[in-house]
C-alpha cells in the first residue's frame, strides 16, 4: 500500500435531515427503537399467519380424514382461514387490489407476494416518518395484533382439540391425547 498524502484532520457534522434534530438525540433513539419495536412485532404477525395457514391445511386434511367429524367440524378451518386472510391483507395487502388501484393499504408490503420494502421498513431504515406517524400506524396494528393472537390461542388449539374428539390424525404442533383403555 502507498500513502497518497499525509493524514488529514476532518470535522464532520450533521446535514440536518433527520425528522428529529439533532439535538435531542434521546427522542430520537427512543423513536428509533419505537419503530423497531413495532416492525419486529409486525414482521413476527406475517410469519405467524404464515405459520398458522400451514397448520390449518394440515386441520383440513386431518379432518376429511377422521372417522368421527361431524360438518359442523368440516367447515371450522374455512372459517379460520377466512379470518386468517384477513389478517394478512391487514398485514401484508392484497395483491389483487394493489394491480387494479396502484394502492396498497398494508403495514408492510410484498410485492409480487414476497416480503419487500414496505412502509415499516422506510421508517426503520431511514426513520423519516413522524412519530405520529409511527402513532397511527401502531394504533391501527393492535386490533389486527388482537385478532391474530385470539385466533392462534383460542379458535386453533379449540379446533385442534375437536380433532382428537372426531379420531383425527395427529397433525404438526399438535400433541396426540391417548386414553389407555379400560380392562
């Protein structure tokens, strides 16, 4: 290696193009783990829907397979997947309504059907949004966030609990009850 020149002092200082001066750094951080925050949990959502469609194509297929399910039984994953679809058009859009308007209403896009850069991300990574932005949008994840967790721990381990009742196969995630029978 050859030394072009001999070192240089250089003072930095800030552009001033942060949302937040930079005078209050404090604010600042809390903003940024505020947004974290909220991405994290918004991303965990997505995986979780994703998790739990899995788990409720192996419902349907155990049921059609059980000896004993009756048909109130047969339509509950419809139901539950009907729930979970809205779930994740609140998370992650619909595709169908993003091609026909140019809108996309979801916390975190995916175009083409893959995770992308969405309106979470730009906060995270650049942390241009307001915090009140960062407010609403939190504001609007809580109902979904509550529909997501009474859907995955109520309506499914209840659903999966019937499946044992109809002789249902096991299925993943699912731990198998057995009665030693009486003699």
């Amino acid at each position: 290696m050859t030394p072009l020149s001999e070192p240089q002092t250089v003072e930095a200082a800030a552009l001033g193009t942060a949302s937040l001066p930079a005078e209050d750094k404090g604010a600042l951080l809390d903003f940024q783990r505020e947004t974290a925050a909220l991405q994290r949990a918004v991303l965990g959502s997505i995986r979780a829907v994703e998790e739990a469609a899995s788990r409720l194509d192996y419902i349907a297929r155990a049921i059609l397979q059980s000896p004993r399910a009756e048909d109130a039984l047969l339509r509950r994953p419809g139901r539950s997947r009907s729930r979970l679809h809205a779930i994740d058009v609140a998370l992650s859009g619909d595709s169908t309504i993003r091609i026909a308007s140019g809108v996309d209403p979801a916390f975190h896009r995916r175009p083409g059907g893959r995770r992308g850069l969405g309106p979470l991300d730009v906060d995270v990574g650049s942390h241009r949004d307001t915090a009140r932005g960062l407010s609403r949008r939190g504001a609007a994840f809580e109902p979904v966030l509550g529909n997501l967790q009474r859907l995955l721990e109520d309506d499914l381990p209840a659903l999966e609990a019937k499946l044992d009742d109809a002789g249902a196969p096991w299925t993943p995630g699912r731990i198998p009850r057995w009665r030693r029978p009486r003699e």
